[in-house]
C-alpha cells in the first residue's frame, strides 16, 4: 500500500519553518489576536444551532411569547458579533500576509543580485520575475488559508459537534458514517494537484520569459514581420496554461466535491433516524432542527477545511523553487583586503584560462596594462576581449592563472572595493527606465548640483537635455528608449565622471554612432581616460592609434603587443587587421 504523501517536500517544509521564523514570527500579537477573532466567529455558530432549539420548541410549538424576545436578541448578537469579527480578522490576515509576502519578495530579489552572473544566464528574465512574484503570492496565500482553517473552520466544527453530540451521539455517527471512505480519494488527489500545480508553474516561468522576449525585441519582431508568428507562439503556450489551469482546478474543486456526497450520505442517514424518534416522541422537533442546523452550517467549514489540501499542494511546489533559489550560493565570495588608494592601478593577467562551458575562451593569457596608461585590446570577435573585462571586474572567475591589481591577486580584495574602482562605458549603454538625473547618479545622494552639471556639460549630455522640456528630469524610457544611440552614450560617460574612478573600460563605446556623435563621445571619452588606468576594447583600430599598448588577441591568445607603429612595422596580424580597415573605408593612413 502506497503511502499518505506528505503535504510537502523536505525542502518545501524547511523553508516554511524560515518563512515562520524569518517572515511570520514577528507578526504573531497580530496573528494571535486574528485567531481568538476566528475563534469568536467559529464558535457562534455552534451557538446559533444551539438557539434554534429554543426557538422551535418554546417559541414555535409550545408558543412562548417572552421566548422571541431572549432567543431573537441572542441571534440577532450572534449575527453582529459575526459580523464584526470576520472585517477585523480578515483585516488583520491580508495585513499580515501582504507585509510577509512582500518582505519575501525583497529579501529574494537580494538573495538573487548576490548570485553569480552565471544564474542570470541559465534563468531566463521572466521565469525569475515570475518566481519573485508568482511563487511568492502562492505561499502568502498558504499562510492565510491555514490561519483561517485553523483558527475559524476547526474551532467552528468542534462547537458545531458539541452541540450535535449532547442531542444525540447516534445521529452524530450517521452523519459521519461517510468520512472513512475520503481518505483514498485524498491521497489520489494531493499527488495530483501537486503534479498538476508544477507544471503550471513551469509553464507560467515559460510565458513570462515569452512576454519579455516579445517586449525587448519588438523592433525586430516588427521589422521582420513576426508579429503574427509571435502571437501564435504565446497563442500555444497559453494554451497549455489553460489546459494545466483547468486539471489543477478540477483535482482542487474534488475534495470539497467528495465531502459533499458524503455529507449528503450523511444527511440520509440522520433523516432515517432522527424521523422515527421524532415520530415515536422520544426527541422534539427543536432537538432534530438544532441537530440538522449544526450539521448544515458544519458544511462549508468542512468544505474549506477539504479544499486547504488542494491549496498547500500548490504552494508546495512553489515552495520548492523558492528554496531551491535560497539554497543556492554564489562561488565569486569577497575577500578581506579593502583598496589601499586610489590612485591609478597596474592590471595583469598571468597564464589566465577560461571557458563557457566546452567552449575554451582563453587560453594561459598572459598582458600587462601599465598604470595610469591607455591599453586597447584588439582582435576578432570571439577572442576573449569581453572576458577579460568580466574577470577583472569578478563577474567570473578564471579556471586558471591570475587576475592582479597592483601585483594582489582581484580574489584577495573586497569585492564591492574592487568593483568601485571601475567604470565601464559599453556599446549598449544600459539606462533604467528613470529620468537622465537618476541615470547618472544611480542612486548617490552625496553630489551636488554643481558637481552634476559639470559632469553634465563634459559628457556633453547638456547638449541635447538642456532642450528638452524637462532637462535632465525627462526619463530615459524603458533601457533608454526615449533617446538616442549617442544620447544614451553620454549618460553613460557622464555617470564614469562622476564615479571618478582610477580604472576605466571602454568596451567598443563609440561603435554603431554616427560621425558627429562619435566625435562628440570621442572627445569625452578623452577627457574621462586622462590619469587613468584604462583598457579599451575596439574594433574601429583608427580610434586607438594613441593607445600607450596595443594588446593584438586572436583565439583567446595574445599574439603581439606594442604601440601602433611598432605593431605595423612588424607586419602581424595588426598591420593585417589595420590595412584591410583602411581599404575599406577608402582614406589614407598618413
């Protein structure tokens, strides 16, 4: 014989118990005092069957006048206090829950910001914007429901009892006769909501991460004319949600569905035998419609207490995909050196290896960028460049060899030191769907206005926000849609001056402008690298002529270095490079 299964996992059990510990525990005056209202409001009812003996048999039959008044008023009481009760419970419950849920949410979305990057690249964006959302609300709504089947439906079941066994415990058992027979079905049907409840959830992950997709690439869905092919794929797949929808809810409505045919069993049988003592005088009509009100109004609270099952097997599998995200542990840790100054460092990578899973990205590299000097990186793509911008800055770790700064290997620093001594200024500037101010100081409240607007004017950001409406209080849009490729560019830079750090990488940062706008940024760029150890990784090699050393990468080795002129006169790969640049672009060298 099959075993009852646990309502949940091991790990679904042991993030509960932090969940109560970390989210719900300090809630529990609010969570006592909504017990003892719940409590209040379950055991009216076992007081209200109780009056209605009263009032058939003294009112209704025996016709006591003076009886409406007492039993009237003290059911009329019951109603008010009910009343009252279930606003401050349900009240005090959605506070609760939605202050623990919430707290979830930002104490997860930190959790997951002190991952390694390799997390972000294995889950899609919506799948962990569901996970933060979904699985959160799923688990909220567990705590409520077994608050409220514990507090109001179980105390309401047992006065309901009482009341039915001090009239006749022959009638309780008739009416009971049926439960046995729910405990197969119950098993059958947890196993299947669980099962039923993760692949919802996997498919939600799905949708979301479709949704995403769609919204991010919209230009090229539109300029490729996918608009119709797109919409069929989320057609499909929304599909499938309803479908998975659809069983869940079934296998979740069953339970409830079960204890109505039993009750009604249940009911047959107490009619059978409460008639014919009623018919042979030995119980009055009050005692039978006491009896059958208690068992009446035991209806839905059994009925809720059935369907919690239904309800924690759902926030089962949610559970698991939040522990298995709180489980995890990011392998880039901190070290304990904090930065000594910060005057510009020298940076070299000694016998670094590297790869993305099978794919070997660099092999045994070994350069050296010298303080407060221009280094440019060149090369195919493919060749590591990008890499070693990850490494330096611990985004990823190296399979082999060093990573130094001043001669102190990176894993030896703070790690939230060591990433305050770069600035990066990329291709794809990201911007935060905030206004140009708050895309420049991320967040610092230590600048002043003077400050801003000096880095304002010498990333030439002044030249397009001073025209705008709104200057720099007009939001960027969504990853800073609303401006320009350039525009975008010079927000970026302007948060580099502003960071003023000794280190800074340019990761091809004029690419893709037009002639005025590189100039523009160019001219900025400039600005930002002098007394600056800086790395710059280009393709265009006309903007990195001046570069102190040129670093020349092909397959995730380096295979020359020097300046410009000594790289041409030696005639490598460079010189190659360089002279099919210049047969492109038609100009002269000279």
């Amino acid at each position: 014989m099959s075993k009852k299964p646990k309502p949940f996992s091991p790990n679904a059990r042991a993030l509960l118990g932090r969940l109560w510990r970390d989210y719900v525990r300090q809630h529990w005056p609010w969570l006592a005092g909504a017990f003892v209202l719940m409590a209040i409001e379950g055991g009216s009812l076992g007081a209200l069957s109780y009056l209605l003996q009263p009032m058939f048999d003294r009112v209704f039959v025996a016709g006591d006048g003076s009886a409406i008044w007492w039993v009237g008023g003290g059911i009329m009481l019951l109603f008010l206090m009910r009343a009252i009760t279930g606003v401050l419970q349900r009240t005090v419950l959605t506070r609760v829950a939605q202050l623990t849920s919430t707290r979830m949410q930002v104490d997860l979305l930190g959790h997951m910001m002190t991952l390694d990057t390799r997390f972000f690249s294995d889950n899609a964006p919506g799948a962990l914007i569901e996970r933060v959302q979904g699985d959160t609300a799923a688990v909220q709504n567990v705590w409520q429901v077994l608050i409220q089947g514990l507090g109001r439906d179980i105390v309401a079941l047992v006065s309901l009892f009482v009341v039915a066994l001090s009239i006749d415990a022959g009638w309780t058992l008739a009416a009971l006769i049926g439960v046995p027979l729910l405990i197969a079905p119950s098993i059958v049907l947890q196993r299947y909501v669980r099962k039923k409840t993760r692949a919802m959830r996997a498919t939600s992950f799905q949708r979301a991460t479709r949704l995403d997709e769609i919204f991010h690439g919209i230009n090229a869905i539109k300029l490729n004319g996918m608009e119709s092919y797109q919409v069929g794929r989320f057609d499909a797949l929304v599909s499938d949600i309803v479908r998975v929808q659809i069983k869940t809810a079934a296998g979740r409505a069953m339970l409830p569905g079960l204890i109505d045919i039993v009750t009604g069993v249940g009911f047959f049988g107490v009619l059978v035998l409460g008639g014919q003592d009623i018919i042979s005088g030995e119980k009055t009509v009050g005692e039978f419609m006491s009896f059958f009100t208690a068992m009446a109004l035991a209806f839905q609270p059994l009925r809720r207490i059935g369907a919690v099952a239904g309800v924690t097997q759902v926030a089962a599998a949610s559970l698991d995909n939040l522990y298995t995200i709180f489980d995890m542990r990011p392998s880039i840790t901190s070290g304990g050196h904090a930065v000594a100054d910060a005057q510009p460092p020298a940076i070299g990578l000694e016998n670094v290896s590297f790869s993305y899973d099978d794919n070997q990205v660099l092999h045994g590299t070994t350069l050296h960028a010298d303080a407060g000097r221009t280094t440019a990186l060149v090369g195919a793509s493919g060749a590591g460049k990008s890499t070693i911008f990850n490494l330096l800055t611990r985004l990823i770790e190296p399979e082999a060899g060093r990573v130094t700064i001043d001669d102190r290997d990176v894993k030896t620093f703070n790690l939230g030191a060591l990433r305050g001594l770069f600035s990066v200024v990329t291709q794809d500037a990201l911007l935060f769907d905030e206004t140009i101010r708050e895309n420049i100081l991320l967040g610092r409240t230590d600048v002043s206005e003077a400050r801003l607007r000096e880095v304002v004017e010498a990333a030439h950001v002044a030249d397009f926000a001073d025209a705008l409406p709104k200057g720099i209080e007009t939001r960027a849009g969504p990853r800073g849609s609303s401006l320009s490729g350039g525009q975008r560019q010079r927000v970026a830079i302007a948060r580099a001056l502003l960071r003023d750090t000794p280190i800074l990488l340019l990761d091809e940062a004029t690419s893709a402008l037009d002639a005025q706008s590189e100039a523009l940024i160019q001219e900025a760029l400039d600005r930002l690298s002098r007394g600056r150890t800086t790395i710059v990784i280009a393709h265009r090699l006309a903007t990195i002529r001046g570069a102190d050393r040129i670093v020349v990468m092909d397959e995730g080795r380096v295979v020359d270095q020097g300046t410009h002129e000594e790289l041409i006169e030696r005639g490598g790969l460079y010189a190659q490079l360089y002279r099919l640049q210049f047969s492109e672009d038609g100009g002269s060298d000279e």
